[in-house]
C-alpha cells in the first residue's frame, strides 16, 4: 500500500501546480515538476506524462527522470503498455504486474523492457478532457506496488492538472483542443531532447546533469526551456553559459 502522503505535501503539490496556471508558465517544466512530485506523492519510482498526437499516437511529454532508458521506456507505451491502454479505454488501468507466474505478460515487449530496467509494477490514468481522452500519466515502480483507492484518486487529480496545464497556453475553441498547441507542445519536448543530446556529448555528462543545466539557465533568465534549447542547437546561446 502507498504510504498516506502528510496533507501539509499534498497541498504543498497542488498549490505549486495551482501556481503555475495563473500566469504565463513553462509547459514542460510545469509537468516535469508535477512528475516529481507524483513520486514523492505516490511512492513510485518513476512518473511520466504523455500526450496523445495529431494521428492519435502517444508521446512523452515529461517524466520525473529525463535519462534516456526512462523516457525511452514510457516511449515504448506509445503502442502497447499501461499507457496506451489507459488512454485508448479512457480507464485507469493500476496494479499491472509486469510478470505473470506463467512468464507470460500483458503487454510481452514492454513487460520485458521495463523488467531489465528494473520495474516489476506499473499504473496508468487517462488525461481526460470532458468525455475523452488526451493522453496519459504513467507510473512505474521497482517492486511489487499497490495503488489503493486513495492512491487512485491522488492518481487522477495528478492528471486532471497536467491536462489543465496542457490546455492553459492556449484556449479551448467549441470544447476542442487546438491541434496546433498539442502539436507546439510535443516539438518543446524534441527540442529539448537535442539541446540535452548536445550539451551531454560535448561536457561528456549524463542527460539528467544535461537537463538541470538547461532548466537552470531558463529559471536564471526567466526564458522557456524550449527557447533556450533552441539556441544551444542553433549556436546562438554558448554551451559554457549554462554551467
């Protein structure tokens, strides 16, 4: 059973993420924040956030760990997983155990991937926009887990504020997502993919010491992350004034 997180630390949570709704905010930072804090929240492992594209396949869009094997991993959801059952039935889909007794699994690639990484349990809520879905937040624990209905529902108000967040930069024309900001949303998150890929193979680093440096300068200079990832790829903005 997850262990029941003080109220002091949900409030802390949703107050922050509460916070970056009110004024113009850094999409991907928001929801990578709301990632982290899903971990602490839910004792799991890992939390990851994705969102559905233009033709309907998944992306990820955030996670509490930016090393490569765990975007990679919720990645892998785009077709088959927790992730995009959840989406596709627009149910939450918790306490899937990554190893039948048979050896068998659910979902036979994935189970297998996420197992030599390590996770033995995973959960997975639909982003939900009135009466359909938008994506899905992922969760992905080492060890046997159990998501109790307390859990569920932490669970769900977790992705009721990552689709606000989503929705917040632009607004909702006739109850329908604007296709364009989903699309906008989902190339930050390629850019910011390349800036880490160049920042850690020039400072020969790890992308997570990759990610800070770029998420700090933005923080330091009041810009977007996707901005300043922009001007590492086009040389515009020096490797070195990151450090």
């Amino acid at each position: 059973m997850i262990a029941v997180a003080p109220q002091e630390r949900v409030l802390q949570a949703f107050g922050e993420a509460v916070g970056t709704l009110i004024d113009d905010f850094d999409l991907i930072d928001a929801l990578h924040r709301l990632c982290a804090r899903g971990v602490e929240l839910l004792d799991v492992t890992a939390v990851g956030i994705m969102l559905a594209g233009p033709h309907g396949d998944l992306q990820v869009l955030a996670a509490s760990d930016e090393r490569t094997g765990v975007l990679e991993l919720f990645g892998l959801q785009s077709e088959e997983g927790p992730c995009a059952e959840s989406y596709r039935s627009g149910e939450a889909l918790v306490n899937a155990g990554l190893a039948a007794p048979d050896g068998t699994a659910r979902y036979p690639l994935f189970a297998e991937r996420a197992r030599q990484a390590g996770y033995a349990t995973a959960h997975a809520l639909p982003l939900r926009l009135r009466q359909r879905s938008i994506g899905a937040i992922g969760m992905l624990h080492a060890g046997p887990h159990t998501l109790d209905p307390e859990g569920v529902r932490l669970g769900r108000t977790l992705a009721d504020v990552a689709t606000l967040a989503v929705l917040q930069q632009h607004t909702i024309e006739q109850g329908n997502v604007e296709r364009a900001q989903v699309q906008a949303a989902l190339v930050s998150r390629t850019v910011i993919e390349q800036a880490k890929g160049v920042l850690a193979e020039h400072w020969t680093t790890g992308v997570d010491e990759a990610f800070d440096a770029l998420r700090g300068y933005a923080r330091r200079h009041g810009e977007r992350l996707a901005d300043v990832a922009r001007g590492i790829i086009d040389g515009t903005l020096g490797t070195e004034a990151l450090r």
